[in-house]
C-alpha cells in the first residue's frame, strides 16, 4: 500500500509542475468568468447560460486533462527509461500502473472540486443565488473522465504521447457520437459489408459517452427532466465497469511489456 500511494502522490507532484496544468485551469476560469458577458446572455437567461458554459467547459478542461496526462504520465517514464528504476525496487507493475491512474483521477477530481467552489463563488456574487445543485453534472463530468483517462493510460503503455493523446480524442469523438452515426452507418442498407460489421463492432463495444452529459438538464434546474439518484447510480455502475476493463486490459499490456 506505501509503495501505490508512493506512485500516487507522484502523479500528483508531477502534475502540480507542469505549466499546461495551471494554463488549462487558468483558461477555463477566465471563460467562465466572461460567460455573463456575452451578447447571447440576456438577463432572463444569464443563470441559466451561466451554469451550462460553466459546466460545458468544465467537461472540457476535464477530457483534456484526462488526455493529456493519461497520454504522457507513464509513456514519458517509459521512454526516459525512469521507469527501470522505479521497478527495480519492489513494487509490483500492477502497483505502479494503478498508483498513476489513482493519481490522474485525483488531480481531476481536485481540480473539478476547486473549479466547482469558483464557479459557486462567482454565481453568488453576480445573481445572488447559491445554487450548489449542478455538484449532480461535476460528478457525471468526473465519471467520464475516469472513463477517458483508462483508455488513454492504457493506451499508453504500447503507445507514444502524440498517438495516445490523438487516439483519446478519437474515442471522445465516436463515443460521443455513436448513438447517431454509429447506429446509421450499421443500419445503413447501402453501406459496404464491412463497412456495417465495423460500425456494429464499435457500436455495441464502446460506451456510449453522450450518457454522461446532463449539463443542460442541470443548468435549467432540472425543470423538465429532474435527474434522479438511480439515474445517477447507472452512470457511476456504467464508468465502473468500462474503467474495470480497460485498467484490466492496461495492466495485462503493461505486465507483458519488455523493459
């Protein structure tokens, strides 16, 4: 257990160093801080606005933490050769792979906690309203990055950073999508034999990331559509399985890796 949380407090030593860290969180804010001010924000609106940019950009910051120190967390100590030392000692590999995705997942869960007590701050400065209810979307938000950094640290360890960041947002995107243009490209009577095989591969394989987005439902209140504790659940039990299989499957590529 000292050598897993040994790993974990690394990731997270090494991401509060890194300057892309505090340039993404930095960013965020300031877009979120000027979410009120644009020309689209009218006062009957501007909560409402207020709360979805927020969320939408949060989603973002997010994904691309999840990607990028997913993408570049292990792979860089793999090809500075750190990691031959790191395994001398012993610490199992299974331990070191899952102490850096403990760490990955901390320091997005940190910075969505920090993010979410900003945004709280700001709304109740501005409209004079606390409204702690979008914690609902912060945590599906957290879900799915959980999800993304899986996959990409899995990835990872067979894969360069540049092809381990860019494949994330591949999976990003088509996960995102598949509940449209997967589901038409299988049932599309006029695409190639192959074509269909693949897209119902991808289709009934990946999960369905689009799930995981309640931010408008949660911006407006939940006035049409109120998110229940058992929607909630689904979702977590949905992440929990998903992230199973590919730290699974990660941790099976990275014990059968040559060192």
């Amino acid at each position: 257990m000292s050598a897993f949380m040994a790993v974990t407090r690394g990731v997270l030593e090494e991401a509060l160093r890194r300057k892309v860290y505090y340039g993404l969180i930095a960013f965020t804010l300031v877009l979120i801080l000027m979410v009120p001010i644009l020309p689209s924000a009218k006062v009957g609106v501007q909560l409402d606005l207020m709360r979805e940019g927020s969320l939408g950009l949060l989603a973002v910051m997010s994904f691309l933490l999840a990607a990028i120190f997913g993408a570049t967390m292990l792979s860089f100590e793999l090809e500075r050769k750190i990691v031959y030392n790191i395994l001398s000692k012993p610490i199992r590999r299974s331990t070191y792979f899952l102490g850096k995705y403990l760490g990955i997942i901390a320091i997005i869960l940190i910075t969505l906690v920090f993010s979410y007590l900003v945004i709280l701050l700001f709304i109740y400065l501005k409209f004079h309203i606390f409204n702690p209810g979008i914690y609902k979307a912060l945590f599906t938000i957290f879900m799915e990055s959980a999800v993304l950094a899986a996959f990409t640290l899995s990835l990872s360890t067979v894969a360069s950073p540049v092809v381990s960041f860019f494949s994330a947002l591949a999976f990003y995107a088509i996960c995102h999508l598949k509940g449209e243009f997967l589901y038409e490209a299988m049932k599309a009577g006029n695409q190639n034999l192959a074509v269909r095989a693949l897209a119902a591969i991808f289709y009934y394989l990946l999960p369905n990331l689009n799930f995981f987005n309640i931010n408008e439902t949660v911006a407006h209140g939940e006035r049409a559509f109120p998110v229940h504790a058992r929607e909630i659940f689904f979702l977590f039990l949905l992440a929990l399985i998903f992230t199973g299989i590919f730290l699974w499957l990660g941790t099976w590529l990275f014990k059968r890796r040559e060192l």
